[in-house]
C-alpha cells in the first residue's frame, strides 16, 4: 500500500501545473514555417502530429488550364505549385516541430492531378489511414473527390488505398471535399464531409475503405447546420458530441469556427456560437480546425489556420495553436488568439 502525504500530493499538482502553463506559455504562433492550411491535428504514440494543406498562392489561370488536363505531369505540378503532396509535421511538446515532406503525392494516387486538400488521419488495424479530398470536382462527369491512402507509419509514405474515389459524386448539394473521420465510442466510425454549404454524414466499414449503410438503410445523411460552409469536425466530450465547422468564405477575413452540441452523433446540431474568429490586433481569416487533447495533462487545444496582419492573398495561411477551454456547463469559451510575442 503506497501512502502519500499531503506535502507530496500538493508537489505533484504544482508540478503538473507547471508543466502545462510551461506548454501554454512556450507556443509560439505560427508553430510551423511557411504557408499552410486545413490542419489536421493527431496524437500517435508519444507525438504530437499536424497534417496540413500546402497552401502555396497560383493563379486561376493555372487552375483552370490544370482543370482542363486529364492529368499534369510531376514536373509541371512542382513549377506550378498545384497543391499536389502532403506535408506532415511531429512534435514531443507542441513547440519544437520536425517536418516530414511529401507525406503523399500525386505520384502515389494515380487519379489525382492536383488540389490535394484537408487530410484527416487516423490509426486503425495497425495501419495509419489518410482520407483526402483531390482535383476540386466541379460535377459528377469529373474524376476525383474523396479519397483514402494508407501506410505503416504516420509519416508515410502513404499510397492510394482504392485506386478510385472513395466518394466520386455530389450528394446532397455537398462537394466532396474537408472530410474528417471519427470513431466514435461504440466501435463505429463515421465520416462528416462537404463544402458549398452542405454537409453530409457517411458510415465507413471497419478496414476504413468502404462506405456501408446506416442501420435505416441509408448511405448519406445531411447533417448540415444553420451556418455550416465547410471543414466540418466532431469532438465527444463528457458523453456529449461537439459538432463544429467554418463559416464565411476562407478567402476573407471574417472566416471563422462555429458549433454545436448533441447527445448523437447525428444531430440535430443547432448552433450555439462562434468560437474563433479573426482579432484585428493580431490576425484574420481564422478558420478550418481541429481539436486534439494532450494525453498527459488531458488539456484540449484547438488547431487551426489564420491569415496574418498585413496579408491579403487567399492562400497566405498559417497553422496555429491555441488552448481550447469549456465553462461549467460545457460550453466552448471564445478562442483567445495568441501570437508568437511572449
């Protein structure tokens, strides 16, 4: 029997204060050099990992000529920066970040050219699973939409899974892009996705590559909030489901994160408020998240993108971390934007 008295109890809790006002006060915002976009956050093992969009700035003329081909060549995707690999970034404490390059790339899914967005990432079957969106399908006569890659390790190199589109078609009014997976606590996993202001809600077998029906016999449910545009995400939380996604257009300045709560994970999801949103003292364009809680400290910390002061251009994004609290009742509390100015 192990005894404990009071002057060791109360060491234990200061130290564990300190190490999480020590992880607070040591982000440094942006946490990753360079323009990106759409972060994925993840805890694998004793790491912390971030799986962004390369958010790098090419014209519409670029991206219209690139719409127009049935597939670029390697060497014209990398002069034309068309948003063709995936980038990773691991970190031990949430300050010091290692990035690992080119996680996947078109080299590895033969039916995708470009526009490689939004990656959810998750373990599962010993594998690490990586859902993306490709080549921004404008209709259902274009090949691309969702897709899914697998690999050993959670820093790739990860290969197309399927070969195809797990979702190729519009449903719903919903684009198939900004998709996130979710496994929830009964051991079933569910995928939310869609922009152009609709969102859908899929059920996904148990290797992760195929869609399966719900128990009514349908494949897709719209789930789509009051507000909803895009990034959707969901987080359980005390029995209960935060439903969250972005709202205004990701070129302007008045992107930001809404949410709702639910006691299902289908809904109904009204609305309760806005939770991140530009600060004119320090950035704009604050939106397309997501949520991860520190396994030691069991702290939640909110990970997203914001355009900084002084920048216009639609893809000069940057990745962020800020810590994400509740109220008493279990309310998400308004994100305090931080800068790199400690």
């Amino acid at each position: 029997m192990h005894r404990f008295s009071l002057k060791s109890i109360l060491l234990g809790v200061l130290i564990a204060s300190a190490l999480v006002s020590c992880t607070k006060s040591q982000i440094s915002n942006p946490v990753i050099p360079g323009w990106y976009a759409d972060p994925e956050g993840a805890v694998f093992g004793n790491k912390f990992w971030i799986y962004p969009t390369l958010s790098l700035l090419w014209g519409d003329d670029t991206l219209r000529y690139a719409k127009d081909l049935q597939r670029t060549t390697p060497a014209w995707n990398q002069e034309y920066n068309l948003q063709t690999h995936f980038d990773a970034f691991s970190s031990k404490d949430l300050v010091h970040w290692k990035k690992h390059p080119a996680v996947l790339s078109v080299e590895n899914v033969p039916w995708v050219s470009y526009a490689m967005w939004a990656p959810s990432v998750v373990y599962a079957n010993n594998k690490y699973y990586l859902f993306f969106g490709g080549n921004d399908i404008q209709n259902d006569e274009q090949l691309g939409g969702i897709g899914v890659a697998v690999s050993d390790k959670p820093e790739g190199p990860f290969k197309d899974a399927l070969g195809h589109p797990l979702i190729g078609k519009i449903v719903n009014g919903a684009q198939p892009i900004d998709q996130f997976v979710f496994h929830d606590d009964d051991g079933n996993w569910y995928m939310y996705y869609g922009g152009w202001r609709h969102c859908n809600m899929v059920r996904l077998s148990d290797d992760l590559l195929h869609l399966i029906p719900f128990d009514d016999g349908e494949m897709f449910k719209e789930i789509t909030p009051r507000g909803y545009v895009e990034g959707p995400f969901m987080l359980k939380r005390d029995g209960k489901y935060y439903f969250m996604w972005s709202e205004g257009g990701w070129t302007g300045p008045n992107y930001r994160v809404a949410y709702a709560i639910s006691d299902s994970p289908f809904g109904p999801f009204e609305r309760e408020g806005t939770i991140l949103q530009q600060d004119p003292a320090i950035a704009t364009g604050a939106g397309h998240h997501s949520v991860i809680q520190h396994p030691k400290t069991g702290a939640y910390y909110i990970i997203y993108h914001r355009r900084p002061l002084g920048h216009t251009g639609a893809n000069e994004r940057q990745v962020c971390i800020d810590e994400l609290l509740f109220d008493s009742e279990g309310k998400i509390l308004p994100v305090k934007m931080t800068s790199g100015e400690k």
